[in-house]
C-alpha cells in the first residue's frame, strides 16, 4: 500500500483527500494528514460568522473527527511540518514526529499579510 501524506488539513487539502478517496475505493492508499492546527478541517470562510457570534465552531467544521475515522485517514492534528527530506521521502514535524511518505501533497493554504502599500499604515 501506498504512503500518502498531505501537509494542510485546510480545505484544500481535504477535499484532494476526498477526490482521491472518491476516485480510489478501495482505498489502495495509507493516508496521513497533517494540520498545524489542533481541530478538524473547518470552512474558513464562515469563521467570521463564527467570530461575530453568529455560528458555532460546530457549524463550520467540514470533516469532524468521525470523517477521518470513518475514511481510515490518520490525522495529526496540531503538528506542523518543518522539514521535508525529499531524498529519504520523509516529513519531519517540528515535535520530532517523522513520517515516511510515497506520495507527498502541500496544501498548505497561504499566508496572509499586509501588502506593502503606501499609506497602507495610516489611521482610520
């Protein structure tokens, strides 16, 4: 059996983990998530309603634990990957969590910052 691991468990990484899951049935994959985060895949575009007190964190969680249980998807919740060894095909966390992989996917969103603009500081 093939060693999938995905690094992001955001919603892009879950949903190419559907894809293949969907397009593999019999599951010829061994499939491991890793998300910096410590909670289950949730749609971040509804998080400001969640913020503004208008959903629940349960509300907007795309694959809760049962999916991953349920698709035989080992996730590691809060634990980022640091370190990618392409030649001995292993990721490394930064707790010391090493994970061999045969096939390996980043996915792991992007970053958010301020662009540097001009005025981009001013108040108001």
């Amino acid at each position: 059996m093939k060693r999938l691991v995905v690094v992001g468990n955001g919603m892009a990484g879950t949903k190419c983990v559907e894809e293949i899951l969907g397009l593999e049935p019999d599951n010829q994959f061994q499939i491991t998530i890793f998300g910096a985060e410590p909670r289950p895949g949730y749609n971040r575009v509804l998080l400001s309603k969640m913020l503004q007190d208008e959903s629940s964190f349960e509300h907007i969680v795309t694959h809760p634990w049962e999916w991953y249980q349920e698709n035989n998807v080992r996730i590691c919740a809060g634990e980022r990957v640091c370190c990618i060894d392409t030649a001995a095909r292993t990721v490394e966390t930064e707790t010391g969590t090493m994970e061999p992989y045969d096939i390996l996917i980043l996915a792991t969103g992007s970053l958010p910052f301020i662009p540097p603009i001009p005025g981009v500081r001013k108040r108001g």
